[in-house]
C-alpha cells in the first residue's frame, strides 16, 4: 500500500466527520432496523406493591452498584440516580390534610422522568444532553462542562453533579460501566446500556416485589401500555408540561 | 498611551500590588478549586449556583449600564457627558471581563468550554450570553479605545465609530436582557419564572451602574485630582433615582402579585427570603437589608441635590449594596430554597469561594486602574 | 545589528541545546517500545490507520455509541464491540505496555481513564 492509497483510506474511514457516521450507521444495519419503530420508554411504580417491604432498598443498590454511583458522606456532595422521599414532599400538590396521615409512611422512589418535553435538554449550550430517539435523555459525559444550568432546569432534581471526583466513594467498581470524572452532571439513563441488550433496566430486575414496571407506551400491546389503561395513575408535577414518563400507580 | 498607566505615584503603585496579590491569592484558590472540584465551594446538590452566578448577573448589570452615559450623549447630543463618556465605556469592559471570568470559575470543566463555540445550541440562554457578551466586551474596547485615541490625537474619531456606538445601545440592553432569560425561562424556579425579571434588572442595572460610576469619579478627584463636572455627576444621580423608583415599583408589584395571588410554589420563595423558615432564617437580614436599603438610598438621591457630595457618595454606596444583595445574592439562592422537594437547605460560601471571588473582583479592578489611569493621565498632561 | 544576531545565535544555540544533549548522550534514536497482542494480528482497522489515526477512530466510537446508540461497529477485519474496556483492553490488556508508552513519551494525556475502568487496576481495588 502506498501513501496516497493509506490518505484515502483514513479519509474514508477516520476523518470526515459526517460521511464517516453515515457510513457507520449504513455499516451496522441492525440499528437501522431499529430506527424504523421508535420506542417511548416508561415506567410504572405500584405504590401498592413497593409499600409492601418497609426499608427495602434492593432497587436503589442494584442500580448504583452496576452504575458506580458514588456514595458521598457528605448530604450537599450526594449523588443519586434513584432515591426515595417522603409522599409529601415529592407531591407536595397532591397532598391534603387526610392524605397527609394517610400516607404519612409512604415512600415514592424517584428518578429522572425522562420528559417528553425536558426543560434540562433546551437550555444545555453544548448539547451534553438530548433525548435519544426512544425517548431516553442521555448524557454526554464527555461533552459536559459542568455549567448545572440543566440542574437548574430540571423540576424534579434529577440531575446531580459530580463535586469531587467520584472514584474514592464507590464501594465496588463494576468494571462494565464507566464512572463519572469530577466536574459533570450525571443522573438515571432508563438503563439505556441494557436495555439495547434486550434487558431491563436495574431497579426493574432487582424489585422483589415486581413493583417496577417498564415497557413500551407505543406498544398498545407491552405490560405498561395494558397496565396504565386498567390502573389510576399520577405524574410528578403534569401541569409544567414536561410529560414524565415515569408513572405512579395507586 | 498605555504607558501612561505606568507612570505614578508611590500610592498608586502600592494600589496596583495590593491589587496584584488579591488577584494572586484568587488565583492560588481557583488552582486548588480546579485539583479538588467544585467541591470545595458552598455549592451542593440543592444550591448548585452560588456566588460566583450571583457575581455573574450583579456584573452583567454594571456592563450594561455604562449605556446610561452613551445614550445622551450621542442620541441627544447632551455634551456635558464627553468626559464621563469614556469612563462609563471602560467601566464596561472591565465588568464585561469579571462576568467572564465568574463564568469560567463556575465551570466544572473549564478545559471544555469551547465546547460551546463547537456545538452551539441556540436552544440555550448560556449560548446567546456568551454571544452578547463577548460581542458586547468587543464593542466597548472598539468604540472606548479608538474614541478616546482620536481625543488624543485631536482629530475627529474614525467614521465608523457612530453606527458602532447606535448599535452598542440596544446591545447593552441585550445584555441583561438575555441573562433574566437565563432564569425566567426556567419553569422549575418559580422565584426565576417571572416575565419582570428582566425590566427588573434592567432598572437595578441603570440604578448600581451608576452608582459605581458616581462613586469611581469621586475617588479619581480625590486620588488623581481629575474633576468631573458637578453637572454631570447630578445627572448621573438623577438617572440613578428614577431608575430606583422604577426598581423599587417593580420590586412591589413582583411581591403584590406573589402574596395576594397566593400560589403556594411562588409564595414559599418570598417567606422563605423575607420571614425565613424554622431552622434556616440565614437570608432574612439581606433581603431586608437590600429592600430598606434601596428605599434609603431612594430617599437620600431625592434630597442630595440640595446637600453636599459626601450624601451622593453614601446613597451610591447603598445603592450598589442593596442591588447586589438583591439581584446577586437573594435572587440566586432564594430561587434555589425551597428545593422541588420542600427542603430548605443553606448555603455558606467557603473562604476559597470568597478568595476567588475577591481575585476576580482584583483582576477587574487591575483592568479598570489601568484604563483610568490612562485617561486621566492624558487629561492632565493636556 | 551585532546586538541581535549576538542574540539571535544565542537563543538557537539554547533551542537547539536539548537535541545536541540527546545526540551526545545517545538518546537520539530512541523510539518508544510497545507490547502489541502476540496471538492478534490486526485491530479492528489496519494497522496504519490505528497507529495514525487510533485517536480519531476512538473518537468516532464514542460519538456513535453515547450520541448515536450504534454499539457495533463493522470493518474489514470483522465485527466489534464498540467498548473501550471490553474490545480495546479486551486484546491491548496492559495498557502500561500499550497505551502509556507512546503517551507519555509524547506528553500526550487523554482523560479516558479518568471514568473508563482499566481491568487490573478495578480489581486490585
């Protein structure tokens, strides 16, 4: 092979930017099989069913020991993908002197909603974050300055940011996810790494009480879609128009 | 020209060290803030912009304001502030630069922030204030340094000055136009997500601007015996007093609207700033604090142009006090507390925070002796 | 004039000091060793294009699986996984003999390891 031969190549393959991502989606041709029928990701959570074990934390342990989220000492340094809160203060509108008592012991576990129309994606400037075509607001962490201007924008406090660097505050790494570098905001990713593997999402698998539902909303036919026709469900916050995908069943 | 700054009294170059290791010691910090992270800063979780955003947005306000002396004077032709004129156009850039530099102290990692140059989001607030901003700092040292070399060179300034400056005027605006965008866009921040944030900072902004102005040119009489006219600074006084009874109108119409509307997410914002909550009343004394205090200072401008000097300087001095607490500080961490979650944590920032803080506040005030020093030396070797 | 040639010897003479050490001491010709796999015979691109543009294709593996979600990655010498950990240090398993060698003679420092795992060191941990 001579040079010029070499140049060609490289060109080809290496170096222009678009013509080398179209070919490499012409190359994998599974994606674009994919691409054909979109997915909308959601989740459904049974408070019925999640009440059942008082202290239960399986969900939240599996999803931060597969992910390498840290666990920081220090409240203002937390990082938290999946987090449980007290009823009142996650619906805080929803709430009214009876329910109050009612629901007094009620934990709602929270995570990213993966909006519809997420205000955290508009105001990126680098555009670190975007929503995947299934819906999914992904994270570059690559691409991230650290600005917390999505932090700001975000109704539900999904987002956490990275104050030190994380590594000295996971217990176990799992060596097949990446960790996060200080400096970057990093939240709940629906499992996107698994769920392309046909798997389901950590918390899913890890609820012992098959509290956690996950599935496809433009599938009429997929267990959330039949689940939220049957059951009464709620949204964290609806009136700001985000449109959660993650919904709470009574 | 320049050398001209380097040229002066024992004093003077006793300002500059002073300024100097300020500025040093700031750096110092931020060296040890970008080892550790942001850690280091009061900043957390709940209140994740602090008093380096709070900086930002008080100085995006003085920047724009030097628009309240180029305004008269080149659209109607009020002579008078051809002395100021200059001053008001330096007073911007070194603002312009300080808002950059607590941009870039924010960052989590400031080695990428040419990412925004390299996937510009028009979606984004920050991208259009990196916009404005950079184009603002270009045009105030374009028009500031070559009107003030044709003053020099005693000729006409360059023909193309003018349309710069006609455009400089709605740019100024812009400025704090596009950083209340940043917060009133947000729905998440009631506190934020009010369509009068943004005449509210313009009116604070032509009230501090000027303040910092009146203040600046009583100290370069007092230090370098460069008079400004009595005039000009009772102008300047009388822009800052209406532009602090339209802050203070606005600031009572926001509050108005908020309490007898009633709307829980809204008014938690303005008890917790104004009445605190049990455990965390940390933000009571600055939030009444700023509001006494632009009243004060409100009342002392309309009563000054009968007395002396020293009433305008105290009222400028309160002025720039209570707008800075009002939209700096309170502003930013009130909009963080209460948290979506109702919590209501606090926020204290660390003594690397404050040096960083004072370093940048250093270095803008290096840019700012320099470039004044300049002028004021041209005029007395005239 | 004298004044600036004078000058102009003297900053040649102390740029070109290091390379005139490195002649005198021998360390001219000295070229940064690496331990490629022994079973492998080719990456997942030919051997030129990795060792020139290793750092572009890397790049454009990243932007296809975060931003793209295309986690394949097809060439002419097969199929891979688009996975720093798994396919790169999958074959390249020390990347003390790898990597680093070629870095840190160019003083070149990529922040992958900064959240990619290197295997070894993970579970030394």
């Amino acid at each position: 092979m001579n040079r010029r031969d070499f140049l060609k190549i490289t060109g080809i393959l290496a170096i222009g930017a678009a013509s080398h991502q179209t070919a490499m989606i012409l190359l994998s041709s599974e994606v674009k099989g994919d691409q054909a029928k979109k997915k909308r990701w959601a989740m459904a959570i049974s408070f019925s069913a999640c009440v059942k074990r008082e202290g239960c934390r399986d969900c939240i342990d599996n999803c931060h020991l597969i992910h390498n989220v840290p666990e920081f000492t220090d409240n203002k340094d937390k990082i938290q993908w999946i987090w449980s809160s007290h009823y009142e203060s996650v619906f805080g509108e929803q709430t009214n002197m009876f329910t109050k008592g009612m629901l007094k012991n009620l934990s709602v576990l929270c995570l990213c909603n993966h909006c519809e129309n997420p205000p955290c994606v508009k105001v990126c400037p680098t555009k670190a974050t975007w929503k995947n075509k299934d819906g999914i607001i992904m994270i570059d962490y690559h691409r991230c300055i650290g600005c917390r201007y999505c932090m700001a924008a975000c109704p539900y406090d999904a987002r956490s940011f990275n104050w030190k660097d994380p590594k000295p505050f996971i217990k176990e790494i799992n060596r097949d996810f990446p960790t996060r570098a200080k400096g970057v905001v990093e939240k709940c990713n629906f499992c996107e790494e698994r769920i392309t593997q046909g798997l389901l999402p950590a918390c899913v698998e890890a609820c012992p009480e098959k509290a956690l539902t996950f599935g496809d909303l433009n599938d009429p036919e997929s267990d959330i879609s039949r689940l939220l026709k049957t059951r009464f469900s709620i949204q964290r916050k609806p009136h700001l128009g985000t449109d959660p995908k993650v919904f709470y069943l009574f | 020209m320049i050398e001209k700054a380097f040229k002066g009294t024992i004093g003077y170059w006793l300002w500059l060290c002073f300024l100097s290791a300020l500025a040093l010691a700031g750096f110092i910090s931020y060296l040890r803030q970008l080892d550790i992270g942001l850690g280091i800063t009061g900043m957390g979780r709940d209140v994740s912009w602090g008093l380096y955003i709070a900086n930002f947005t008080f100085f995006v306000g003085i920047a724009a304001s030097s628009v309240v002396v180029v305004l008269p004077y080149y659209l109607h032709d009020y002579k008078k502030f051809g002395d100021i004129i200059i001053l008001g156009e330096f007073l911007a850039v070194s603002s312009v630069v300080v808002t950059i530099l607590f941009i870039l102290v924010d960052l989590g990692v400031p080695s990428r922030v040419l990412n925004v140059l390299i996937y510009p989001s028009p979606s984004s607030l920050l991208f259009w204030d990196m916009v404005v901003l950079t184009g603002y700092l270009i045009l105030n040292i374009v028009i500031g340094w070559w009107s003030f070399d044709a003053k020099v060179k005693e000729i006409e300034p360059p023909i193309w000055i003018k349309p710069l400056v006609y455009i400089s005027i709605p740019w100024a605006i812009s400025i704090h136009t596009v950083t209340a965008f940043i917060y009133s866009g947000l729905s998440a921040k009631p506190l934020w997500h009010t369509a009068l944030l943004a005449p509210r900072f313009l009116a604070s902004a032509f009230a501090s601007g000027p303040s910092v102005l009146i203040v600046l040119c009583f100290i370069i009489r007092r230090w370098f015996g460069f008079n400004i006219e009595r005039d000009v600074i009772k102008k300047i006084a009388i822009i800052v007093t209406y532009a602090l009874s339209i802050h203070i109108f606005f600031m009572l119409a926001e509050i108005y609207t908020v309490l007898y509307s009633d709307l829980p997410s809204h008014k938690s914002h303005f008890e917790f700033l104004f009445l605190g909550v049990p455990g965390n009343r940390f933000l009571i004394p600055w939030t009444w604090g700023s509001t006494v205090g632009a009243i004060i200072a409100f009342v002392l401008f309309l009563i000054s142009h009968k007395k002396n000097d020293s009433l305008v300087i105290f009222a400028s001095i309160i002025t720039v006090v209570s707008i800075w607490l009002e939209k700096g500080f309170c502003l930013i961490i009130g909009g963080f507390v209460p948290t979506p979650f109702e919590e209501y944590p606090k926020y204290v920032p660390t003594i690397f925070e404050l040096f960083i803080t004072l370093g940048i506040y250093a270095a803008g005030g290096l840019i700012l002796t320099i470039l004044y020093k300049t002028v004021v030396s041209f005029r007395q070797s005239k | 004039m004298k004044k600036i040639i004078l000058g102009l010897i003297l900053f040649l003479l102390v740029a070109f000091l290091p390379l005139g050490y490195n002649i005198y001491t021998g360390k001219k010709a000295y070229i940064p060793v690496i331990k490629a796999p022994e079973d492998k015979k080719e990456c997942v691109e030919n051997v030129f294009i990795m060792r020139k543009r290793h750092n572009i294709v890397l790049e454009k593996w990243r932007d296809a699986s975060v931003r793209h979600g295309i986690k394949k990655y097809v060439s002419l010498n097969g199929t891979y996984k688009i996975s720093l950990t798994g396919t790169c240090l999958g074959c390249h398993s020390d990347k003390t003999q790898f990597c680093d060698r070629c870095h840190d003679y160019a003083g070149v420092k990529p922040r992958c390891w900064d959240c990619h795992n290197i295997p070894d060191k993970v579970a030394e941990k």
